[in-house]
C-alpha cells in the first residue's frame, strides 16, 4: 500500500510542477510589467495620503530613496522584505498594497 501511496504522490507532484511551468510560461513579461507599475501606484498613493516624502518613506522602511522610487515608477521590484518594510513605513498591511494594486489594474 506504501508504495502505491508514493508512485501516486510522485505523479501528483510531477503533474504539480507542470501545471506550475506551463502558468509561469503563460505569464508574459508585460504583465509583470503592468503588476510592477500598479503596486508602485499604490506605494506612492499610501504615501501621499501620509503626507510622506519619498526620503520618508525610505527612512521610515529603512530602503534606499532611489529603490522607492523605482517601486514608485514600477522599474524596481519588491521584494517579499521589501513590501513588508514598505507596508509597516505606510502603517498597513502588505494585502492592503496589493489589494490596491489589484483594484489599480481592476483584478
């Protein structure tokens, strides 16, 4: 029965890692570009609502002020860090940036 268990779970997994490559191909660089620039939106939107410099900001999430503004304009890319650092600088949660930038591009 073990054995079975295992062949299945290899094939489960081997059908998984697939499925996987086969979305990542179906990703084109041009969306990536488009989620880029909306979460920058939405970074810089949460900032002025603060009143925020972009300096601020970048002190505040301890960044660099040129990343932030790269992640502003949607040409530097977040890390998982960098939008956890950016979330607590912008009092928010990292869901609330995204979910900002999903209504940006109107997910």
């Amino acid at each position: 029965m073990y054995l079975i268990e295992r062949g299945l779970c290899k094939r489960l997994l081997a059908t998984f890692l697939q499925c996987l490559s086969e979305w990542r191909d179906d990703v084109e660089s041009e969306d990536v570009q488009r989620l880029g620039v909306a979460f920058g939106k939405a970074v810089k939107l949460r900032r002025v609502e603060l009143d925020y410099s972009q300096e601020e900001l970048a002190d505040k999430a301890d960044l660099a002020r040129s990343f932030v503004s790269g992640v502003e304009r949607g040409v530097a890319k977040a890390s998982i860090a960098s939008v956890w650092k950016l979330a607590v600088a912008l009092e928010c949660k990292p869901s609330e940036l995204w979910g900002a930038a999903e209504r940006i591009l109107k997910i």
